[in-house]
C-alpha cells in the first residue's frame, strides 16, 4: 500500500484529491494547521473525513512539516497548502509569500531532509502567466506574474525546478489554470456566483455585485485536475506540466450560463462594483494541455455548462437545507 501526505487537505484539491488517492487504495495522511475550529466539511461533503489520518502541522513551521514526514513515512508528497486566493494577496502580501512561496521551499526541505526519493507534485499556477506572452500559454511559455499570489508562486515554480535539477529529487509542477466544484471557497467568482443565483432563485438575495466582468478565465473541474496531479507522479522521471482544458470564457459568460440555468436573466441582478476590481487584473488565461495529453494521457472530461451546472445544482441544496 502505498502513502500519500497531501498538505492542504480541508481544500477544494486537497479533498478531491484525497477521495481518488482513497480509491486507489493509498494511505492518505493530511497535514492539518492549527486553526480555532478545525474545519473538515469539504472532507465530510465527500465522506472521507473519517478515512483519512491527520497529522498537526503548518507549512510555515518547518518542524511540523519534517515531522509529519518522518512519522508518515509517505512515497508521495502533494503539496498543496498557500494562501490560494489572488484578491486576498495584495491586502496579505507577506503572509502569501511565506505560505504560498516559502512553504514550497519548507516541504522540498523537510523531503530533502527525511528521504530525498518521496516524491512531490508542487501547486503551480496559470497565474504565473499573468500578462500573457503568448495567446495560449504551455510549458514553453514565459512568466509574467501580476500579483503577490503569482509572484510567491513563481518562486515555488523555481525552488521546485532547482531541486529536481540540483538534488535529483523527483519534484514537480503541475501549472494548473483555473478549476473550481461545488466545493471551491465562495470568494472565488464561480463559486460566488453560483451561491449568489441559489439565494437570489429562493429569493435570499436581491443582487451580485461583481468586479471585472470581461476577465477570461480557463475552468475546468477540480475532480477531473486531481488525476493529472497523481499521473505527474507515476512517470518515468519528473516533469512540469500545463493543465487546462483549452477553452477560455468571460466572467460574464459563466454568469449567464449560471442564472439562465435557473431560469433567470443575469443582467437584472449583476452590479458592479469596482471594490472587486484588482490593482493588477490578468485579463485572460488560456491553456495548451497538449503534453498533458501526450505523455500523460491526460484529458479534461467536464465541459464549462456542466461544471457550473453542477454547482448551482449543489448551492440550491445546501441553501434549500440552511438558508
Ligand atoms: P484552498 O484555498 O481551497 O485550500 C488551501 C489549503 O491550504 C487549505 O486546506 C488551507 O487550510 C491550507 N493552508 C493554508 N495555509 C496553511 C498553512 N500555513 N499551513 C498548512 N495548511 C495551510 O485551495 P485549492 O484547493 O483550490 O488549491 C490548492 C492549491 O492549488 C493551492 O496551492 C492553490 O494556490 C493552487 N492552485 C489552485 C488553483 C485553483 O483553480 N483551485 C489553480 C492553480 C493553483 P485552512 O483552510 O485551514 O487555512
Ligand atoms: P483567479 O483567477 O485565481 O484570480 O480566480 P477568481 O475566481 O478569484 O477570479 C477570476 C476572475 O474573475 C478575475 O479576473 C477577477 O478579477 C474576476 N472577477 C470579477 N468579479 C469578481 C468577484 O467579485 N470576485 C472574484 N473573486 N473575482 C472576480
């Protein structure tokens, strides 16, 4: 049997990613951050919560995450742990850049350190692109980070690239764009959307106010994505790659499709509101997973209607169940 440490376990990638590790037949033990209520419903959403082992520890504290290494023994480590959220990391722009940059240097460590042979898949980012160098971005295409998120990102890119290079370890990136579920965090705009049109459906909120409508995003389905991370693992040697589905739609394509499914026109209830605008915008991310799908055999199996289909669908019930 063999184990898996995921940090970033009670996220959206980290539960699905742990469900198809379970599925595989793994162990699968989660590095879990002190926090004043320990927060598990994603895990629960799934049911999971109870098959999995947890194990207290912080990305930002080198010693726990050794630790939990040690103990776990592990044949892959995921590392998926960062403050994630783009918005966030201009108000938090030190925190980001210890947790979302650092900690990736403090997982390749801590592997270093135990057992240079676990292997580790490292969070990468479409945002690393930010102003785009190319009409489709692939693992070819040059950086150009737009916010204290990509940048933090950009250094994790490296420091994983450079111990692949400098220690033989078998670490990669997996540059993944956008992807969302019924379980992505409401302040990213699917997931506000698709909230938003459930309550506004059952009559619980009148508008949504949202920023850059025109922005183009590449979103596909966290469950579809997890598999490419576990398949960068099963190669014969370490790799980067692009996961996309190679599509791009405005922000306000993705509303339409969220409020006609409802039955409902989006531009009655849309307002702007240039509080949700950013002080650097990436105006649009549109990916290549060609190697992906050449030397993985990996192919995104959701389409955008289906994906945002599915969360309102899943919105609707937990605003029918808690308002
Ligand atoms: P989430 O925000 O849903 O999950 C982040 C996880 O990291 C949470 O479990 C959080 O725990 C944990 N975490 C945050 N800070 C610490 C810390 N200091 N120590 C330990 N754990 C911590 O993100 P996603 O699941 O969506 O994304 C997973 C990874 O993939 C992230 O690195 C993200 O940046 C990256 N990524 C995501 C994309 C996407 O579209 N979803 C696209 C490309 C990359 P808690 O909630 O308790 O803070
Ligand atoms: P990101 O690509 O990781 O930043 O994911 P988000 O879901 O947070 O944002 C995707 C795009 O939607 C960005 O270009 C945002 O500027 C745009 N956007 C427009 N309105 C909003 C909003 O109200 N909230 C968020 N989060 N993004 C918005």
């Amino acid at each position: 049997m063999k184990t898996a440490f995921l940090t970033g376990i009670t996220g959206q990638d980290g539960a699905y990613l742990a469900k198809f590790l379970l599925e595989k037949g793994y162990r699968v033990v989660g590095l879990v951050p002190r926090r004043s209520t320990l927060d598990r419903w994603r895990l629960e959403y799934l049911n999971i919560a109870d098959e999995v082992e947890y194990m207290d520890g912080d990305i930002l504290d080198l010693s726990s995450l050794t630790r939990g290494i040690k103990k776990s023994k592990p044949d892959e480590v995921y590392h998926l742990a960062a403050q994630s959220f783009v918005g966030s990391s201009w108000e938090q722009p030190i925190l980001t850049a210890q947790s979302t940059g650092m900690g990736v240097l403090y997982a390749l460590e801590a592997i270093r350190e135990t057992d240079p042979n676990i292997k580790m898949y490292q969070a990468s980012s479409s945002e690393l692109y930010g102003l785009i160098q190319e009409s489709r971005q692939s693992e070819e295409t040059p950086f150009y980070p737009r916010s204290p998120y990509a940048v933090s990102k950009l250094f994790g890119y490296w420091m994983t690239k450079n111990y692949r290079e400098s220690f033989q370890m078998y670490s990669c990136n997996g540059i993944l764009f956008n992807h969302e579920s019924p379980l992505r965090g409401l302040e990213f705009v699917t997931r506000k959307v698709t909230h938003a049109v459930a309550r506004i459906a059952t009559n619980l909120q009148k508008e949504l106010r949202l920023g850059n409508i025109q922005a183009k995003r590449d979103w596909g389905f966290a469950g579809d994505y997890v598999e490419a991370m576990w398949l960068m693992l099963q190669q014969s040697k370490p790799d980067d790659f692009v996961i996309a589905t190679g599509k791009t739609s405005t922000v306000e394509e993705m509303c339409k499709i969220a409020f006609d499914y409802v039955g409902l026109n989006y531009q009655d209830y849309v307002v702007i509101d240039p509080e949700f605008y950013r002080p650097a915008e990436v105006d649009i991310l549109l990916g290549n997973p060609e190697k992906a799908k050449q030397e993985l055999g990996w192919t995104p199996k959701t389409k955008l209607e289906q994906l945002i289909h599915m969360m309102v669908e899943a919105d609707l019930q937990r605003v029918a169940k808690t308002p």
